[in-house]
C-alpha cells in the first residue's frame, strides 16, 4: 500500500556488510571476499556465479563449519590488489571493470568467461590496482 502519512524509513551504512560465510571455508584479513550463487561469503577465485564484495576485515575459519555457521564483516570502498601479470590492467582500463583471480588479484578481461567480476578500476600503479567495490 502507498503511504498515506510521513514514514520513518531507517538508513543502514553502505560501507560495512556483515554477510555469512560458505561452509568449508576460510577468509583471510585483507583478502578479497565474493559472494557464491548461495548467497555464501568466500574467497576470491577464479568462477563465474561471483559477485565481488570487498574486503575482510577480519579471518573467518569455518574450514569446520556449515554454511552460515560463522559470519565475516566485509569492507566496501577502493582498494588496492595484485595485478595479474598475464592478464594486466593498464592505465587506460580506468572505471573499466576488473576481474577475480584469486583472493589477492585482479586481471583486465574475464579470462574467456571465466571469471567474475571484482569491481571497477579507478587507478593502475605499480604496486596494484585500485579497485572500487560498490
């Protein structure tokens, strides 16, 4: 039903996610963290039913446990990861998208479909790349 009065709608922080992680697994602090077609936090990897989430802000073990059994609070914003060697972003990928390798590093293509999507590039550098998570 449309409203018919003033509504107090509550607002939740867009940076922080505290999502549940897939069983048999564990997350590493700094590591780049994806959601399964489950639903499930994991690890970055190489798959295609991934959706970048950002980064962990904690190690989750739940190598022992079943899905959902532990949870891992997840960073959303830019930051910075590996640069696949074989498969580099460049300067002028900026605000292209970016792709899962593993839990550490982007690539600049899907990898011939694949690979998921990590985020968007917003800068190159020798060190790695920028990646915003949105």
């Amino acid at each position: 039903m449309a409203l018919t009065k003033a509504r107090d709608t509550r607002e939740r922080g867009r940076d922080l996610l505290v999502l549940p992680v897939a069983a048999a697994t564990t997350i590493w602090q700094g590591g780049l963290v994806a959601v399964n077609a489950a639903g499930y936090a994991v690890p970055g990897s190489v798959a295609t039913t991934l959706k970048g989430a950002g980064r962990a802000e904690e190690t989750i073990d739940n190598s022992a446990g079943s899905a959902g059994d532990k949870s891992v609070t997840v960073h959303r914003g830019v930051f910075r990861f590996k640069n696949h060697g074989a498969d580099a972003c460049v300067q002028g990928d900026t605000l292209a998208d970016c792709y899962i390798v593993d839990d550490e590093t982007v690539a600049k293509t899907n990898g011939a479909n694949t690979r998921s999507k990590a985020g968007k590039i917003l800068e190159v550098e020798a060190t790695g790349v920028w990646v915003e998570f949105t």
